[in-house]
C-alpha cells in the first residue's frame, strides 16, 4: 500500500469518527433516580437536570445551571486529562491524525 492510500483511509477513518461523534452529540438519554431526572447525551454531556420530587425544588433554580455547569466542566477535564494520557502513550500520533478523544 502506498503513502497515498495510507492517507485516504485515515482520511475516511477521521471522518467516521466525526460522523460517530455527532450522532453520539445528538443521542438523547434519560435517567431518573430518587426523584432527580437527568438528560445527557452519547457524549455523556449534561442536557438538563430536574426534580420530580417537590421537596427537593426549594432551592433548585438557583442550583441547577451551577451544578450542570460543574458537571460538564468536571467532564471536559476528564476528557482532557485522558488526552494528555493518550498523548503521552503515543506520543501525539492520534490527536495530530484528528482523533481526538
């Protein structure tokens, strides 16, 4: 196989995994536990959070962009942290190829 073919397949490959990512982005999942209902993505990002239990409302307005907030910065980190470790077992080779965590 030539360098030229090479190419063309991480090309397609780059492209697979962009087209999976946005169908991960667009998938919509719902868990509830105890009351809380959560909604998130195939990326595990946080959609929405609200509370079925009316005792637990009082003082949710004022949580709940907070707390959506900690927990897709909490994710973001963690994909971050999972790049650099990725970088350093292989030596950059998957992110400059575009595929990134």
């Amino acid at each position: 196989m030539n360098i030229y073919e090479m190419v063309k397949q991480l090309k397609g490959l780059q492209q697979g995994f962009e087209e999976v990512k946005e169908t991960l982005r667009s998938r919509k999942e719902v868990i509830e536990r105890d009351g809380v209902l959560i909604v998130f993505n195939g990326l595990g990002e946080i959609l929405d959070i609200d509370l079925k239990d009316e005792s637990l409302k009082e003082d949710w307005g004022r949580l709940k962009t907070s707390l959506m907030d900690l927990i897709n910065e909490a994710q973001s980190r963690a994909k971050d942290i999972a790049k650099e470790e990725l970088s350093r077992k292989f030596g950059g080779i998957l992110g400059g190829l575009g595929f990134g965590v």
